[in-house]
C-alpha cells in the first residue's frame, strides 16, 4: 500500500527554489560573458558572434560616409546598426546585472566599477552615440566618428590587441620619454631651419611654427615636397634631421618590441606554472617549487589521433599531461594511458622508445628534456619516487601487454 504526502511545498519553497534558480542562471551568464571555461562552447559560439557583429557595425558606420552605397543600401545598413545598437544594448545591460560576482569594490558599487574600467566605458560608447542621434538628430554627422569606437570592443576577445595594450600600458614611462625627445628635436630642427632658411623662403620658414610643419614631414621621413630647403646649408640639415628621424622613430618600437617579448614570456611562465600545477603528480609543491620546475619544461599542443613518441625511437623527453586522453600502442595491442606522465622509463634506462603513445583527443603536455629530468628528480625526493614507482609498475604492465595478458590495462 503507498501513502500519501499531504505536505504540500509552501510559498517559501517556491521562492527559495526561483532564487536557486536565478541564481545559477545568473553565474552561467557571468560564465558566458566573463569568464568562459576552455570547454564551454556556448560562450566560444557567442565571442564569435560578437566579433562578427562589432565587424560588421564598423564596416557599416565605414560605408555610411560613402553616398552611393547610403543611397543604394540604406536599409541594410539601417538594419545592421539595429541589430547592433540593440545587442551591444543588451549586452550591457547583462554585464552590470552580473558585475557584482565577479567585482567587489569599495566604496563604490560594483556596477560603478565596471562602467569606470577601460571595458565598461567602450561598451557604453558602443551604444552611447546611436541614442544621443535619437534626441538629436543634427548631430548625427558629428557622432559618426564616435561609433568607430566600437572597435575597440575587439580587445576583449583578442589576446592579441590586450597584450598590446598592456604593453603600452607597463612601457608608458619609456614611450612617454622617447614621445619628449621626438618633440625637443622637432623644436630644434624647426628653430634651425628656420634661421637658416627664413630668408629666403620667408612664405614657408618666417616662423618657428609654420617651419614645424617641414620638421614634422623630414622627421617622420615622409617627406611630401610641398616644403624643401633651397639653401645648400638647408639641404644639408635636412638630410642631417632624416637621419635623427629614422633612429628617434625606432626608438619606440625597439621599447614596444622588448615590451611585448618581456609580456609574452611573463604569460608563458604564467600558463606553464598552471600547467604544472594541474599535474597530480606535482600536488603539494610549494610555489618556488612549481616556478622552478616550470622553468625546465616546455608546453607544447597536440591534435587528435598525433603520434607523440613511437616504438623504437631514441628517447629524448618524457612527458607531462596536463588536459586530454592518450593512448598506447605495443606489438599491435591498444590500451588508454591512465597515468598523468608518460616517457619516463626510456629515459631512466638510456634506451629506445618501448612503446607508440598517440593522442585520442586535443591534449597539452609538458615536455621534459633528459637532462633536466636528472635536475628534478635531485630537487625533490618525493617526485623521483614517485616517477620511479610509476616506471615499474608501467614496465611490469607493458610486459603483460606484449605478451597478450591485458590485465591491469584499462580499455
């Protein structure tokens, strides 16, 4: 016989249940729009999405100036700023209703915080101009220009252009010296110019400024023509300041090209620490540990169904994983690699390649050389014996797998 449960859910069940509820739709939207996992295909699917809609709102803000496309596609174009203008809308709208999980500032709102940061003021521009044209209409020509900012929407989906930035950013004291040396020699150059060549073009050099102009073109090395020195000392402290031009122009992107390696390699060492965190067999390490291991070994990426090392070879590394499925191969059998790091027993031993190891999925594995194994294996007791454990057990199943017995390997 079955009974009955005559409790019914009160109105403080459904509340508790629809704040649940609002609360992990709420995280998966942060998820999606600020911090996406490796996986999550559905906030991968939406930055490309965004990418192609903030593309194709600069093309059409581009194309609006041109008065035989405006004329022949006006509607088009009205369309795509509506679609543009009502998701980059929404869109920020979204990103203040979730700026509280992700920003804790004080003393000021959340909220305040994300439209105060560089992301929050180019997402409000993005919409900003498009409702100002709505009240007044006359400014519309004058607001057109500002709806290319939309652009710079881009940094947020591009690693490229965030580096970028954050280069100019950490190197702004240097830019900003070489900026003050370009200007001391355009002063100077303008000034010498114009005293040598004053009188006789007094239309093009009768003062400091109107020579700047002149400057500005021979520093730069464009060098338009409309303005030449006649004088043979003029011609001379022309060619004199071209080649000041070249090397003072260099000297900002020497500063932006040492930036921009010294970035690359801080995030390299950053996403390989990670990696090596993430590996079981480095679990409890101390962080000057981990930053020493990360420097001897070498992240590296590959595809679905790659060959990583083959039966035979001679070995060279061993190797960490950090993400993904292997496989291993011997004398025809196939068996998924259950263990975290693979390669070892080669190396201990000086020899070949005893098996073909080949990736079932996209895997990230960290590459260790020979020598730098030795390295390791000195430093930490607890990991030498740990790989050397490993390595026994492996060799003991790699023998039963040559010999058909399949015990102890996992399909």
């Amino acid at each position: 016989m079955y009974t009955v449960n005559s409790e019914r859910p009160t109105p403080a069940w459904f509340i508790r249940r629809a704040d649940l509820a609002a609360s992990a739709f709420k995280n998966r939207v942060w998820e999606i729009l600020e911090h996406p996992a490796a996986g999550d295909r559905l906030s991968r699917r939406f930055d490309r999405a965004m990418i192609a809609l903030i593309l194709a709102s600069v093309a059409e803000v581009t194309l609006r100036t041109v008065a035989s496309v405006t004329a022949e596609q006006a509607a088009i174009l009205e369309a795509i700023e509506l679609v543009a203008v009502s998701v980059f809308t929404a869109e920020l709208c979204l990103r203040l209703w979730v700026a509280d999980l992700g920003l804790h500032a004080k003393p000021i709102s959340p909220r305040m915080q994300y439209l105060r940061s560089s992301e929050g003021l180019i997402d409000l521009l993005a919409v900003l101009p498009a409702f100002v044209e709505l009240i007044f209409p006359e400014w519309i020509p004058a607001l057109e220009g500002a709806l290319l900012l939309r652009i710079f929407k881009l940094v947020r989906y591009s690693p490229a252009l965030a580096t970028l930035i954050s280069v100019i950013v950490l190197e702004r004291k240097a830019l900003l010296g070489a900026v003050t040396i370009m200007l001391v020699l355009l002063l100077f150059a303008s000034t010498a110019i114009y005293l040598v060549e004053r009188a006789a073009q007094p239309e093009a050099f009768g003062s400091i400024p109107a020579a700047m102009w002149w400057g500005i073109a021979t520093l730069t090395t464009v060098g338009y023509g409309d303005v030449t020195p006649l004088t043979p000392l003029g011609k001379l402290l022309g060619g004199v300041v071209s080649l000041l031009g070249i090397g003072m122009f260099a000297l900002p992107a020497g500063i932006l090209s040492n930036g921009f390696t010294k970035e690359m390699k801080q995030r390299r060492f950053l996403r390989t620490s990670a990696l090596v965190a993430s590996v079981p067999l480095f679990e409890g390490l101390s962080a000057p540990d981990i930053a020493q291991i990360s420097r001897l070994l070498e992240p590296i990426v590959v595809m679905a169904g790659q060959v990583i090392v083959r039966q035979g070879d001679q070995a060279a590394s061993m190797f960490f994983v950090a993400d993904g499925e292997l496989e291993v191969e011997i004398d025809g059998h196939h068996r998924r690699l259950t263990t975290d790091f693979f390669g070892e027993i080669a190396l201990l031993e000086g020899g070949v390649r005893s098996a073909t190891i080949r990736s079932r999925t996209r895997c990230q594995l960290l590459e260790l050389k020979a020598k730098n194994l030795m390295a390791i294996l000195g430093a930490s007791p607890r990991i030498a014996r740990a790989v050397r454990e490993v390595a026994e057990d492996r060799r003991r199943r790699d023998e039963q797998l040559s010999r058909g017995s399949l015990d102890g390997w996992e399909d």
